[in-house]
C-alpha cells in the first residue's frame, strides 16, 4: 500500500511550525538566566559564535536531510546507511524523554496561569512553589511520592491539546495550531515588553543584562552552555527538524527558511531576556535591592522570581496572565513538535496510521509523564535534564557531524540545499560542519564527561545517578542499536 507522504499547505506554515518548535520555555525562562550566569553581554559572542558555526549549518543540514530524503530521523539516517537507523532512534528516543518531563513545566505553567489572575501564589513564592504546589518534601528522584493530582490535572490539559493536533495531521492539526499560536505569543510578547520597558528601574535591569564581563569570554563552561543552548533553543540534533522538513513541498527553500527560523528563534530569546530582565530591574528598584539579589535561576526564574516581581506589577491581573499564557503556548507549540518527531518515526516504522500512531505515543508519554507530577517530579526532572541536556543531545550531535561530515559527501548536502535556495550558502558551510562545530563539541562533551563522571550532579545519590542518569543514557543507545540490528532494509520498510 502506498501512501502519499502529507505536505505543510503554506511556506509560512511551515516556517511558523519550525518557529514553533525552536521557541519554547528555553527561550523564555532558560536563555535570559543563562545570559545572564555567563557573563551578561559577553556571553553574547559565544552565542552569536555558536548560532552561526553550528546553529545555522545544522538547520540547512536537517532541513535538507527531511526533504532530501522524506522520513522522520530513523528513516531519514538509514537511507543514508543502513548502519546508521540507530542515530535516528537515539534522536527519537531523546525527543520522548524530553517531551515527557516537558510537559510537566507546561502543566505548571498552566496552573500558574490560573493563580495569576489573583496572584494566589501569595508573598513567599518561593515556599508556595516548593513546599505547597510541587509538594516536594523529603524526596529524590528515585523516591518520588505520591501523584499531585493539581499537577496531573494541567498536564492532562496539555497531552490534550497535543494530542489534538498530533492527530489531525501536519497541515489540518500542526500547521492550523501554529498559525494560532505563534502570532498570538508574539502580540503577548511584544504587549508585555511595551509595558514593562516604562516602569521605574526597568532599563537598568536591562542594561544588567547586556553589560558586559568580558572575563567570562576565556572560561570554558560559558562556550560550552553557549553551545548547549544553541541545540537545545533550535530543536536541532534530536530528530524534530528532520521529521518537520520530511513534510516540505518539493520546492521549497531551504536557506531561507533555516535562517529565517534560526534568527527569528535567537531574537525572540534576546526579546525574552529584555522583558524579563526589565522585570526583574523594577523589582530591584522597588525593593531597593541590588538585581544580583533578586535574580534565581532554573526553574525558580519562572515560578518563583516572576511571581514575586507580578505582585509588585501595576495591573498584576493582566500582566501575570499575559506572561503566563505566553509561556503556555511557547510550551505547548514545542512539546507538539517533539511528540511528532516521535510519532511520525512510529508511522515510519510501522507503517500505522497517524491517527493510531498518535494514539499510542501520547497515551503512553501520558502515562510515563506521570512520574513527573509526583512530589518527587521536580527532582527526577532535573536528573534527567541535566543529563538529556549535557550528554545524550551533545553526544547526538557531534555523531550527527561527524556521519554527515566525514563518512558522506557533506557537499552534496550544500549543492541539494543551494540548488532549492534563492540565496547560495558558500564554502564556510562545510568548514562548519566538518571542523569548527564538531571540534567544539567534542571539547564540551568530553569535559561534560569528565566532569559529571568525577564530581556527579546536583548532588544526588550515586545510585540515582547511575540509574535515571548514566543507564538512562545507555540504555537509549542499546535499545536504538538492538532496533537497528534487527531491521530490515530500508527499502522493505517503504510502505
Ligand atoms: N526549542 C525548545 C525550547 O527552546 C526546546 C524544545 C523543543 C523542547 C521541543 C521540547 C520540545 O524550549
Ligand atoms: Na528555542
């Protein structure tokens, strides 16, 4: 049985799409924290650096590996060699535990829509959002307690509208829900910033975040968080951009849309860090405090900074919502593409419909999401993410380079994308692929190695580490290999 392969209807669809999925609470509460750690207005060359060698080429490169050869990663990789199908699970089975605990911070984003119409949240956000919603008590990731059900109820809502457009299809499903959303956080967005940019103190706090510490450009770690942010902030290297351009019209061009949505991803992130940090620059001023003081990172930026600084806003019951649902849709647009990079990888693989491909993908990440609405959620989460974050996706990455790069003719790759494009890319992008991104990465992982080895993580339990960390990592590489070994050739899969 053949069946035709479905098509984005619209260029813009499919660029909004692709915008979609790269801005998501990474851009929000993750980037203008980490700016801000690393050096303020320096860390802005290792980003501009990382966007430009590995951000841009890596883009050109997936879109072209989506259309060039119409599958979701697994497919995509074992066309190019039938020993290679297991990157493509390995990205896939990145993109599943990403989108499981995902979720969980769009389900709390959206309670926190709900308090913020009357900031239930109170004036200690900080005990409210540890000790009276997460309900963390004397837990660890492997100790995790009981189900919250106040947390599984907003994560319900989220899985549904996922599923939603997962089910109904790349144009009618994916492509409508991004046409919604995408304009829709950007007039938030933009609403908020006009607001917030007046308030007293708030151009200090923007300049914070700008001034720069240009001792923090010779320190490893800044380049390194630099390039992390980078894959992780573009949805690049673990199979979403490739599965999203295996549904492109033959013609389409594919310079012009990586670069539209790379850069359209990176001012949004630098948008994102001038409200927020205009936020914070009001609190500081209004508390007399120094901003060093009021500023967290992590997750306690969006759920526990914000909120104090809401209570302090001039109409808090409309600012507070804004912020919130715009991190909502940011949210729910990227967990949307993840669930389809898996879900069209299923359709691939097993030849099922969507409808009945999305039906289980959703129903079981439901279920695995589950452990992430416990009270021990928050801590299983960071375990992993640290883990996702700093091995398997840089690990993705750099053998993603070094197979295009080194075992296959990356050439091929410029000439098909330059012969689709309006606009040439030159020589510089191979320099990227093949030398500068793949020797970055290799010095980022292998301190990332060397580091977690020796010193762990976060402190958590040996144990903890070595099983929802090191084994989790391994047993995706196993479990991607073992479905690799045992598959028959590409061809046969055709459908
Ligand atoms: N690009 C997303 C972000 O910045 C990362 C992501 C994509 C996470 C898809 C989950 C799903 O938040
Ligand atoms: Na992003």
């Amino acid at each position: 049985m053949f069946m035709k392969r479905e098509q984005w209807g619209s260029r813009p669809g499919f660029i909004l799409a692709a915008v979609g999925s790269a801005i998501g609470l990474g851009n929000i509460w993750r980037f203008p924290y980490m700016a801000y750690e690393n050096g303020g207005g320096a860390f802005f060359i290792p980003y501009l650096f990382a966007m430009i060698s590995a951000g841009i080429p890596f883009m050109i490169m997936e879109f072209t590996l989506g259309h060039k050869l119409r599958g979701a990663a697994p497919r995509a990789f074992s066309k190019l060699g039938v020993k290679l199908e297991w990157l493509g699970w390995f990205q896939v089975f990145i993109a599943a535990v990403i989108a499981v605990y995902y979720v969980a911070i769009i389900g709390w984003a959206i309670s926190y829509l709900g308090y913020s119409f009357t900031q239930s949240w109170g004036t200690d956000t900080n005990a409210f959002f540890f000790s009276e919603y997460l309900q963390l008590g004397e837990n660890s990731p492997s100790k995790l307690g009981n189900l919250q059900m106040h947390i599984v109820l907003p994560m319900v809502l989220a899985w549904g509208i996922t599923f939603a457009a997962i089910f109904t299809g790349i144009k009618g499903g994916i492509e409508r829900a991004s046409k919604i959303m995408m304009p829709l956080l950007f007039l938030m967005v933009i609403g908020l910033i006009t607001r917030v940019v007046f308030l007293p103190g708030a151009l200090d706090g923007i300049n914070y975040l700008f001034e720069p510490d240009f001792s923090k450009i010779t320190d490893p770690t800044v380049w390194s968080a630099a390039y992390g942010q980078i894959f992780f902030t573009l949805s690049v290297g673990f199979a979403i951009m490739i599965a999203y351009s295996s549904y492109l019209p033959e013609k389409s061009d594919i310079n012009n849309n990586a670069f539209m949505t790379v850069l359209i991803n990176c001012g949004f992130s630098i948008t994102s860090g001038v409200l927020i940090f205009a936020v914070l620059g009001y609190m500081a001023q209004d508390q007399a405090k120094p901003i060093t003081e009021v500023v967290t990172a992590g997750v306690g930026l969006a759920f526990v900074t914000i909120p104090a600084a809401i209570n302090l806003l001039p109409a808090p019951y409309i600012l507070g919502p804004l912020f919130f649902l715009a991190l909502v849709v940011a949210g729910l647009s990227s967990h949307i593409s993840i669930i389809e990079a898996v879900t069209s990888a299923v359709i691939d693989k097993l030849n099922w419909s969507r409808k009945k491909a999305a039906s289980v993908v959703c129903g079981v990440g439901f279920a695995v999401s589950m452990a992430f609405a416990t009270n021990g959620g928050l801590l299983l989460l960071d375990l992993v993410d640290y883990f996702i974050n700093n091995v398997a996706l840089l690990a993705s990455c750099l053998v993603e380079l070094i197979v295009i790069g080194w075992l296959l003719k990356i050439s091929d790759i410029r000439d098909y994308a330059n012969d689709l494009s309006d606009f040439s890319i030159g020589k510089w992008f191979e320099i990227c692929i093949r030398f500068i991104s793949p020797i970055m990465l290799a010095v980022i992982l292998a301190t990332n190695l060397w580091k977690t080895f020796n010193e762990g993580y976060g402190g958590y339990e040996m144990s903890d580490l070595l099983m929802l960390g090191w084994g989790l990592v391994a047993a995706m590489f196993v479990v991607a290999v073992i479905i690799n070994v045992t598959s028959k050739s590409p061809s046969q899969q055709e459908g």
